[in-house]
C-alpha cells in the first residue's frame, strides 16, 4: 500500500475536517427541536392530529364544544364544526376527508365531513369513551370507553358497532399494526396491554405486561416496536412485537401523556405533563436525547408527515406550541 505524507498543516485541516463530518453525522442522527410558534385557540384544546395528506391539522377542543381545523402554513383555522358535547380524541379517516371524534361527556362518537363542517354520523358507544382509532385501511374504527370497560368495534362503511366487550378498567390507548391484521389496547387501570386479532373478528389473542398505567401506545413504520407511556410511573416502555414482550424501560420527565412517533420511526416525542417539557428518545438505542420545555401542561401531540414540525396542545391553557425539527424526512 502506498503511504502518503502530508504537511503539518495540512494533516490539521483534514483531521478538522473529519472531526466536523464525525459531527455532523452525530447531530443528524440526534435530532434537536427549536421553539417555534404559541398561539391560543378555543377552550381546552385536549387532543390533536394532522391529517394524513398534511394539509390540516384538527383540534379537539374539550370545552369549546367544537373541533376546529387549522392550516399548518398560516395556523390560522379554516374550518369549524361545533358538536354537542366535549370532543375529546379524533382519527382521520386514510383520505383525509373525514374525521372521527369521540365525546368524553356523551356515549357517542361522531364522523365529521371536514370540506362541509358536517356531522354525517353519529355512533352510540359505551359510557365516557374515550381514544379513537381507525384502522389503517379505514374499514374499522376502535373505540376504548373509559367508564364502562369495554372496547366497542365499529363497522366504517355501515356506522354500526360489529362487536362491542369488557377489556379491563379504564381502557385507552389504541394503536393499530401497518399490516391492520392486530391492534393493541392500553389498560391503563392496571398493567397489561391486549393484542386483538382484527383480521380474525376482533377477539383479544394475548396479554402483555408493560407496568401499571399504560396511557399511550405508538407502532413503528416497520411494525417492529410498540413504545408506551406509563403515566405514573414516568417511563417510556419498549415492546418488542415479534415476541409481544416488553423489553425495556426509559425514565423520562413526570406523568408522560401522548406520545408521537416521527415519520421515520428514529425519534420518540413525549409529552411530559408534570414536567411542561416535550422530550426526544431516539428509538434505535432507546434512549433521552433531549428535552424541551413547553411553556405549557403539554397533553395532546401531533408530528406533521413530513416530519418537520411537531404540535403540542395545553388544555390548560387553550394553547398550541408549535416545534420545529432539524431533521428532514
């Protein structure tokens, strides 16, 4: 091998060189969040979400007895339906036409048509529900009913509950696979999470043990990791889905509420209520790269889908704290 000799000085700029990409390789793979926007919207912004095609980004707001609708470019709000009751949780339907939203004081769930601010369905649940979720391929949509126990299945293109049965006290969060054959099921009264076999008529197949108060759950974009927030025990949990067993535990800042995976699946969002700060884990080697403070309770998250920007809400305050990555996806 030819060896190559180079001035002192030379030598210098390079290794400068090879220290700055060393770097720059770091920071790139630990992404870091810079504060952007705080603005108020109607009372008690509990839950948010951006709408698949990112043009939209809904807003349940708990006392305001509406869901409104804000253009992320402008963040000002372009649509506004009022409903009969406290909007608590919300998923779009895959085209992003339609929303469904759950009331927190009423046994019902409603489907909203965004582009004419109407009510087009009402559904009758179980008491208090609470998370809603449809499934990937808008066929199914989940709902978890905080009072009464239970898991009510509903039929999409019908508007009707299919299958409705106790799952454990206080059920709530619901986090379908990529591939929609399972869903998971947080019991945040006690300990476990439900696997339930979609595909095969929605029966529960496996319980798994994550530590007590299992809140929030989010799936990787490979279908490889579940991550759950464990409220009061202030910690993130690790599943493992080819084994459904929880693998690891990260202590993150106290009572962590939603929690938002980026695009990418590489950074894990959590809101840190009792701490007002939003933190970052990087799921790979499952770990706290930063944290942020929010300047509110922060409580309901959203990451838009190009990863770009990450939304908090404060029911607290009727506020949205608007963040920006320096990560492109």
């Amino acid at each position: 091998m030819l060896a190559v000799a180079f001035p002192r000085a030379k030598l210098g700029r390079i290794l400068i060189g090879s220290m700055c990409l060393v770097l720059a390789c770091f920071s790139s793979a630990h992404q870091s969040l810079v504060r952007g926007k705080l603005f108020s919207v109607p009372a008690g912004p509990k839950s948010l979400r951006f709408a698949p095609d990112g043009k939209l980004v809904a807003v349940d707001c708990l006392y305001g007895h509406k869901v409104v609708f804000i253009d992320p470019a402008t963040y000002a709000i372009v649509h506004t339906v009022k409903v009969e009751g406290e909007p608590v949780e919300c998923s779009f339907t895959p085209d992003s036409k339609q929303i469904w939203v759950s009331l927190y004081n009423r046994s019902k769930v409603l489907c909203i048509d965004i582009e004419s601010e109407r009510v087009i369905r009402s559904v009758d649940v179980g008491k208090v529900p609470k998370v809603v979720e449809v499934s990937p391929d808008g066929k199914w949509v989940y709902v978890a009913n905080w009072d009464s126990g239970s898991l009510c299945v509903i039929d999409a293109s019908q508007s009707k509950v299919v299958r409705a049965f106790k799952v454990g006290r206080i059920p709530r969060g619901i986090a379908f696979t990529h591939s929609k054959q399972f869903a998971y099921l947080a019991i945040m009264g006690g300990t476990e999470l439900l696997k339930i076999d979609v595909a095969g008529g929605h029966h529960v197949v496996k319980r798994i043990e994550v530590g007590i108060t299992p809140r929030h759950l989010v799936i990787s974009p490979d279908d490889r990791w579940l991550f759950v927030s464990n409220n009061l025990a202030s910690t993130i949990t690790k599943v493992d889905l080819q084994s459904d067993k929880a693998i690891s535990k990260l202590r993150v800042g106290k009572q962590p509420r939603t929690i938002v995976l980026s695009p990418s699946g590489k950074q894990l969002y959590v809101c840190n209520y009792g701490s007002q700060s939003l933190g970052v884990i990087e799921t790979e080697q499952f770990k706290v790269v930063s944290n942020h403070r929010t300047r509110i309770h922060p409580i309901g998250a959203t990451v838009s889908p190009d990863g770009r920007s990450v939304w908090v809400s404060s029911y607290r305050t009727s506020t949205i704290q608007v963040f920006q990555t320096t990560e492109a996806h």
